[in-house]
C-alpha cells in the first residue's frame, strides 16, 4: 500500500547522530539483495565530512531524510557545485545519495525538497544522482543488476528508474561499464593485431613508479586536466582533491596495472586500474573498518578482477592509436598479474572513441548507469 503524501515527512540532517542514521539507513533496504556490497563506514563518514573532504571547499551540501512515522523511509542530498557551474557556465543544482523504498510518494517528496532547497539557491536545474560530483560514484543502475558492483560503482534496487520518472525527471546521460575476460584479450586475431598496432606506433607503455609518487602525481594531473576537459560533467579536480584521491588510492593499487603512456618521455595518456576490493567487503556486512580492513589484507591476493577507472589521452592523440593500444596493454599485463578479468568504465554514451576501442577489444557492455535531470 502507497504511504500517503501527508505521512511522508522530509527533515533535514544537522546533527552527527542525524547523520549516522543517513548513512546507515541503507543496511536494512539491501538485506535481501545479494549482490550489494555494503559500504566501509568510515569511507561514508569522509564523503560526506564538509571539513575533511576538499570538494565542500568549492561545494554545499544538505542531507535530507524521509520518514513515515517514526521509520526512516528513505535518504537525498541536495549539492551546489560552484566548480562545476564556474567552468561548464551552467547554474545547476545536484542531487545525490539517494535511497528510497519502492514508493512513489517518498521518492517524490525526496526529489522535490531537494528542488526547493536548489531554487532557493538560485539554481536554475536539478541534475543527478551525483555522489557527490563525477569523480566518485554516480547514476542509477539501469541495466546489469546480476552481478555486483565494481569499487566505486553503485548498485540499487531495480525500481529506482521508475521512482526517477515518476518524480518528472528525464533521462540526460547515459554511462556504460564493460566487462573484459582474459580469454577476449587473447583471441588469435586480436592478439595479432594489437601486436602489430604496438609495433608501428612508438608509444612507450611503463607503469607507475611508487618511487616518485608525488611527481607521477603531477603527471596524471597534467593529462588528466586535458585529456578529460571536454568530457561531458567533468571539472578539473583542484590540487587538494587530487591529493586527496590519491592519498585513498594509494593504499590499495597495484602500480603493475596504473600505466602512462609516453611519447618522447612525455606523458600522453593514462590508465588508472584498481583491484576490485568489493570481491572482499561483499562480505563485510556491517560495513566495519575491522574486520572489513583484516579481511581485505588477508584475502588481497585473491582478488581476480580489476576495474579500469580512467584511461584516456591528451586531445593532440585522440584520433590515434594511443587509446587502444592503453587499453590493450592494461588487459594484457592485468591478465599476467592475475586479474583474469575486469571492468572498463564508466564510459559516456556519446563517447565514440572509447565505445569503439571497446568493441575493438571485444568487451561486453553489461551495466548502464543513467543520469537524470528537470528544469527548476
């Protein structure tokens, strides 16, 4: 039975006890899905810490959560991004973290708090979900809702796509994750041809040197601020969130699989891969800094699958072979260091360059996230 429009009440978050119940409302709405993984605690706290995380040094937020008596029925955040506004000329507002159980009315109320807060801001458009901003997770799982998440990739109940039109938001954006399999990367033909690819163009593929991390830092940074600038949401990251992602990934990549591409010593592309922990804090089902941080030691080198978060190359290479040959040479040394398989993505719908490198390695497109956005 549908909660009533009246039973629903939306309250803001403004106390560390409100907060806890923010992030924690989502345990008993995935117990019975099993392909969740539940979230480290401790990483929430962060994301949503307005002094510790340097995005709210550019950026506002407003927790909001739902009830129906005295049961939190749901969880939104409203997000100004003034980076974002500043460098894409928009006057957007965002929302974010959004959780609901399967009911129009809730979902509703959610969305349009959400709207009011934004316009009172003078934001002329709602956008998302953004959790909180394109570089951490985003979208709504649309399509691919049998198998879990990859790290920093959401999940949630099939329903929400509904809930997100029935509120009358549109569709915006989609963004695509590939699977790829090691037996794809070694298939005779293509293996014959990237070879040959490698050995006409004069690319040099190494991989990150943990030695000088604070200078392959500057690096990443120099293509990363060109090779991305005109992707669609993307706004460069300031130095202290750069440092900042950086400081998080640290502590679990494999710099085997984090790869620049060079041209006379000059990085023109790069490839960040990173082992899928979410093969281990599946089962961390209190989403526990201990024993979730024990367990990951532990079973560390049991993890197979690797998700390539970025890969691209400055504007200058686009059009070349550069793309490809990263991508190939990322699958081909993932296999040799045991991540028999893996995940590319998320890759924007109108990204044509990188859907068809893809489909030249023969990856398999099997989730869709999608982004949703209405006129205030």
């Amino acid at each position: 039975m549908a909660i009533g429009a009246d039973a629903v009440k939306i309250i803001p978050v403004n106390s560390k006890r409100d907060r806890e119940r923010f992030i924690k409302m989502v345990w008993p709405l995935y117990k019975d899905y099993p392909n969740w993984v539940p979230p480290l605690l401790l990483d929430r706290r962060m994301i949503l810490d307005t002094k510790k995380n340097p995005f709210y040094q550019h950026a506002e937020i407003q927790l909001f959560l739902a009830y129906n008596n005295n049961e939190i029925v749901g969880r939104i955040a409203a997000i100004l991004n003034h980076n974002h506004n500043s460098f894409h000329n928009e006057n957007v507002g965002f929302f974010g973290f959004f959780e609901s159980i399967n009911d129009q009315t809730v979902a509703t109320a959610l969305i349009e708090k959400v709207k009011e807060w934004l316009a009172e801001k003078g934001a002329d458009t709602i956008r998302g979900p953004m959790n909180p901003s394109t570089n951490d997770d985003l979208g709504v799982l649309v399509e691919g809702f049998d198998k879990p998440p990859a790290i920093m990739m959401p999940y949630n109940p099939e329903y929400y796509n509904d809930l997100m039109i029935g509120a009358g938001l549109e569709q915006v954006k989609d963004l695509y994750s590939y699977y790829v399999h090691r037996d794809q990367v070694f298939e005779g033909k293509l293996f014959r041809v990237m070879e040959k690819l490698k050995e006409r163009e004069t690319f040099k593929i190494r991989p990150l040197n943990m030695k000088d991390f604070k200078g392959e830092l500057n690096r990443v940074k120099a293509v990363y601020n060109n090779a991305w600038s005109k992707n669609w949401g993307f706004v460069p990251m300031t130095d202290a969130e750069f440092d900042h992602l950086a400081d998080s990934f640290k502590q679990i990549i494999d710099p085997r699989v984090v790869l620049f591409a060079e041209k006379d010593d000059k990085p023109v592309g790069f490839g960040l891969s990173v082992p899928d922990i979410n093969q281990v804090l599946i089962h961390n089902k209190k989403g526990r800094l201990i024993p979730g941080a024990l367990r990951l030691l532990l079973n560390k080198n049991k993890i197979n699958f690797v998700r390539i978060i970025l890969l691209g190359v400055i504007h200058e290479y686009q059009r070349g072979s550069a793309g490809a040959i990263l991508f190939y040479e990322t699958a081909v040394r993932g296999v040799k260091y045991g991540y028999y398989h893996g995940e590319a993505g998320w890759v924007l719908d109108d990204n044509v360059m990188m859907q068809r490198a893809a489909d030249f390695l023969d990856a398999e497109r099997y989730k869709t996230y999608r982004i949703y956005e209405a006129a205030l």
